[in-house]
C-alpha cells in the first residue's frame, strides 16, 4: 500500500481544515516546499497536493507551488482541487503533477470528465469520490449532489475509471479514525479498483488495518503534521512492505 502524505494549500500555505471548512483552517507551514522535502527525506515517494483556493474558485489558482515541489523533489504528485476545464488539467500536468484527481466534475459535467480520461488515461486521471453521510459532495465540501457514493464509483469503474480517492468527509482531519466499513464496502463491490482512503487517519496502527482490506494508496494529513504518526513510522512502514 502507498503512503501518500497530504499537502493542503492555501494563499501558497501548507494548511489544514477539518471536515473541509474553511473557518477551520490551521496553517502549519508557511513553505509547502519545506514540507515536501521533509517527506522525501523519509523515503517517501507520492505526495497528495490539494489546491483548497482552486476549489473554492472553481478553477486552478497555487499552480506554482505545485511547480516548485515537482522541480524540486523526486515526489510523484497527484493534484486536485478546482480542476474544471482543459486548460486547468494543461496547466496542471505542465506544473508538475503526474495525476489529477477530478471530484466535482465527474459530477456536474460526465462528459469532460471521460473525455480526460479517454484523452491522458486511467493511470493520470483519479476520480475522487468525497462522501458526506454516503452521498457525493463537491466543489470543495460546499455542497451536497444526491448521488450515492457506490453507485457513482460503480458507473465509473465501468467506463474506464481505475484510481479512485474516496475520503469521508465526515472523518476528514478529526483524528477519529478511517471510514473501515466504507472502504471495506467499495471495495467489495467494485472489481479492479485501485482505491485511495482518505480521511480521519489518526494513528499508525490504522495503516496495516487499511492495507489488509486491500487499499492501494492512503492519503495522510493532519495526523503527520499533529505528531500523531511520526515520519520514522511511515519510512519504516515503507521499507518493511516494499
């Protein structure tokens, strides 16, 4: 299972909310860059860049820092976060990001999703199924669509789909523990995913749990940058399972 750090931006700060408001944001370093090599160091290889400013305005804004931690480390980077035109995803790619996670999108508008996904593949393109109470949410945790999480993973994996991030938007960033039962569901329900957990990871104990129900990838955030999993765990995690 991949170890993906998270790298939450605003204003070109590394921050992090909880349950996606805003009016919780916590800024733990003034330098994204910083962090990333932090990350490096400790062998970690895949980092998770989300543009929290992008998915408020609903197109790409810290597109530089993105640039700066792809020219500057060997990280391979997935980005997200107000990805809603093709010029976004140009800008994205050329910034750096080796994948790109599109959530709100695949949502509102099915056909350029698939048209990103038919034009640079299943290994580029992510689908990012963030679920609140089991119903997708979009635009930056904003707002509520009455689509079921299963379903919609479902319809996707169907046509193509491979990377699928899904966070409980419920546990994002509250230090209470992963969405165990929401994984293990999608996943026994969806033949051939490549599924990314993501959210309310809180101790390292959590790590193995989710790499047995069979995750490819989990995203970690506030659980590395409050102490709760050091870097030390995560390398050795790393070379234990490689």
């Amino acid at each position: 299972m991949r170890i993906i750090p998270a790298i939450d931006i605003i204003d070109g700060k590394c921050v992090r909310l909880s349950k996606g408001d805003y009016n919780t944001k916590k800024v733990y370093n003034e330098n994204p860059l910083e962090v990333a090599k932090q990350f490096e160091a400790a062998g970690i290889k895949h980092l998770h860049v989300v543009d929290l400013d992008g998915a408020k305005s609903k197109h790409i804004v810290n597109y530089k820092v993105l640039e700066q931690i792809a020219t500057k480390t060997s990280l391979h980077i997935d980005f997200g976060g107000g990805l809603k035109s093709d010029e976004d995803l140009k800008i994205a790619f050329e910034s750096g990001a080796e994948q790109i996670t599109g959530g709100s999108i695949a949502v509102s508008e099915p056909t350029k999703f698939m048209s990103w996904l038919e034009t640079y593949g299943a290994n580029k393109i992510i689908l990012g199924a963030d679920a609140k109470d089991r119903k997708i949410a979009i635009n930056g945790w904003q707002e509520d669509s009455e689509r079921a999480i299963l379903p919609f993973i479902k319809s996707y994996l169907e046509q193509g789909v491979s990377y699928v991030i899904c966070t409980d938007i419920s546990k994002d960033g509250m230090l209470q523990g992963p969405s165990f039962d929401l994984y293990q569901e999608i996943l026994e329900n969806s033949e051939g995913i490549k599924l990314i957990a993501s959210g309310g990871i809180s101790k390292f104990e959590e790590l193995p749990q989710l790499a047995l129900l069979g995750c490819e990838g989990t995203i970690i955030g506030k659980a590395i940058y409050e102490g709760n999993i050091t870097l030390k765990q995560l390398e050795d995690f790393i070379l234990e399972t490689n």
